[in-house]
C-alpha cells in the first residue's frame, strides 16, 4: 500500500540520526531509509550550491527507493535545498528541520532567542528572517559554532574536547541573557545535555529534532499516509562512506548494531 512506504531521511553524516530516533519514537509503525552523506561531511562549510547539489542527489535516490516523503535532517540542507527539493520533487511531502522550531519559537514566550548552527545555516540568515516574520518582537541573534558538527563526527561529544568547544562559544557576548537557545543543528541535541548544564535552567534548549518529528506526523496524517503495516518497521542506514563514529552512535540511539551500507551516489 502506499501509505506503508518507507520515509526517507538524510543528513551529511550522524546529526540526522537525532531526527530518525525522534521519528522512530513518534511514529513506531514507520519504516524508513537513513542516508548519511559521511564522504562530504559536515555540510557547514560547503557553499550553498554544493550542498542543493548534494541534497539533490540523495533525493533521487531516496525518491528510487519508493519513498513516501521526505525529511531533510540537516539545518544547512533545510536552509540551502528546500526549496529546490520542493519544486523538484512537488508530489511528495518534503519537512525540513528549521519551520517546524519557527514555528514553536514564534509562539512561545521567548524574548532574546540564540541559535547556535554551522556557517552555511547562519549565513544563510533563514532562522533569523523567518523568526522575525512570523514574531517581530522577538530579538533573534545567531552564532556559528563550526567546530561543532566535526568533533561528534569524530567521536568526541562528551569529552574534554567538546566541553572546550562549547565554553569557547556560549561564553560569546551575543548569547548571553536568553530566554531560547535553538540547537540549528542536528548533530547538536548529542550535546544538548552539555548545553543545557554550561547555559542553567534559565535558558530553554530547542531540540529541532522532535519537532520535525511532530511536523512529519501532521503532514503524513493530513494526507493519509500513516502507515497501517502491523509488520515491524523496516529501518535501512545507508552512508556515501562507512566511519567508526556513525557506527558507534547508530548503535547508542537504536540499541543495537545497525547494518550500514555504503553507497556512492554518482551526480
């Protein structure tokens, strides 16, 4: 039946594994199929045309592999391919991580909100423009953290080396007095419990993570694709190169180890 297709979900490496443990949780009866660029990881740095390129692709294949909607379980991606992806793909649902935190941000009580994401999201200036249009009272200030992304890819959240990191950058002048602190990234919520200790109780931390999940099941429900398999859901990982970090962090979030299959996607 269509509606027992799988989901399809990428990000350029482990960050969207957060949005597929999220989405795993919500939705149990949905099977899905993880793609994980790790060969051009992290997307932060890349320009904006090499990452709609790179988002391009996987979609095609995501799309090959019968697909019923799609998740872009990247922050740099939502805000560089999108669009794109929209037009290229108009019959199938696309959700991007960044509406769903918009959103609930646009709503909720926050006064000074912080977004800490990779160079890509913040120049690209998406959560910012779209907080301010839909809640202008809001102040909105972000800062890149580009060393972020790289060191969970490596391994080391939870270390020394992220505890360093992330007092070199939520000690910035521009963060300080927040209400909010949205995580614009999806490799940041396996550093949220670190965040939350380093910022005290006074500083709500987003988890764009669920929300895309919850974003997910509005729009599969709205256009009855829920899946109604009373089979166990079917979870496929696939990764353009095979690293010890994915494998270790699949195996952390889904409690079991987790067959990776490597695949290069040509242009």
């Amino acid at each position: 039946m269509e509606k027992n297709r799988p989901i399809g979900i990428f990000d350029s490496g482990v960050g969207g594994l957060t949005v597929a443990k999220a989405i795993a949780e919500l939705l149990p009866a949905e099977s899905f199929i993880y793609f994980g660029d790790t060969r051009h990881a992290p997307y932060g740095d890349k320009s904006s045309h090499t990452i709609r390129e790179y988002s391009q692709r996987i979609s095609r294949f995501l799309v090959a592999q019968n697909c019923k909607a799609i998740v872009i379980a990247c922050n740099s991606a939502s805000a560089a391919a999108y669009e794109q992806l929209c037009a290229d793909f108009p019959n199938i649902p696309i959700i991007n991580v960044i509406d769903p935190a918009v959103k609930y941000i646009a709503q909720s009580e926050a006064s000074k909100v912080g977004i800490i994401a990779t160079r890509a999201t913040v120049r690209s200036k998406v959560y910012a423009q779209r907080i301010n249009a839909a809640n202008h009272k809001l102040t909105v200030v972000q800062k890149a953290t580009p060393l972020l992304a790289p060191l969970i890819e490596e391994g080391f959240a939870g270390t020394d080396v992220s505890k360093g990191a992330l007092a070199h950058y939520l000690n910035h002048g521009s963060l300080k007095n927040l209400s909010d602190l949205i995580l614009g990234c999806t490799h940041y919520p396996l550093l949220e419990e670190e965040i939350a200790a380093y910022l005290g109780p006074k500083v709500r931390v987003l988890n764009s993570a669920k929300l895309a999940a919850e974003a997910l099941q509005g729009i599969l429900a709205a256009q009855g694709l829920l899946s109604t398999s009373v089979d166990a859901a079917k979870r496929k990982f696939y990764v353009s190169e095979k690293t010890p970090a994915f494998t270790k962090i699949a195996k952390m979030f889904f409690g079991q180890e987790i067959r990776l299959e490597e695949k290069f996607l040509k242009s």
